[in-house]
C-alpha cells in the first residue's frame, strides 16, 4: 500500500535518507525522533511496506536496540543480507552479530 506524502511513514524515511554511510540508527530512536508517534515495530512496518513500492532506501542502516540486525525473518531477503551491505560500509559485527552502537550510531 503506498503511503500518502504527507504520512508518518514519509516522515520515517526522510529519517532514514540521512543516515550516513557506515553508520546506523535503531528503530526506537527513529520512534522517539516521530515523538513516539509510531512504534520501534511500526519503524519497521514503515521500512517494509516500500518493499511494494519499489522505493530506493538505506533500510539496511537501522538496527534493533541491541545493535542487530533484524531482517532474517523477512522472505525476500537473504538472511544475511543486511550484515553483508553493512559491512561493505565498513560497520564491523562482533562475534555475537552485533554492532558497537557507541561506534557507530548516528543522531541526527
């Protein structure tokens, strides 16, 4: 379903058009920037619903709060896809699959 222009999700993604290259954000911050208007999990909606829409994102750029990444369970991804176009960022995983978030997260 596409979403008006005007909508909270179009709100999400001027958010995620900003974030730097090699650095991420977390669905919740992108929450409490949208004063909580739409939820951690709604942030995620947002990013999935361009999906149909063809629309050119850095979705791969949020993460989960513990610096995951969390798009394993979406079909139409390799599950590893995510780390795969962080790391050609330059962002580094640690052995537990999880970003240094005082490294590389980004506020706007």
């Amino acid at each position: 379903m596409v979403q008006p222009q005007n909508s909270i999700y179009e709100k999400v993604y001027e958010i995620v058009l900003c974030i730097p290259r090699g650095r991420v954000m977390t669905y919740g911050q992108i929450s409490r920037l949208l004063d909580e208007r739409l939820s951690a999990q709604g942030v995620g909606w947002a990013l999935h619903a361009t999906l149909s829409t063809g629309r050119s994102l850095p979705w791969h750029r949020v993460v989960n709060s513990q610096g995951g990444i969390s798009t394993g369970r979406i079909f139409c991804f390799r599950p590893q896809l995510q780390r795969e176009l962080l790391e050609a960022e330059g962002v580094e995983f640690d052995g537990q699959g999880r970003i240094r978030l005082e490294r590389y997260l980004w506020s706007p």
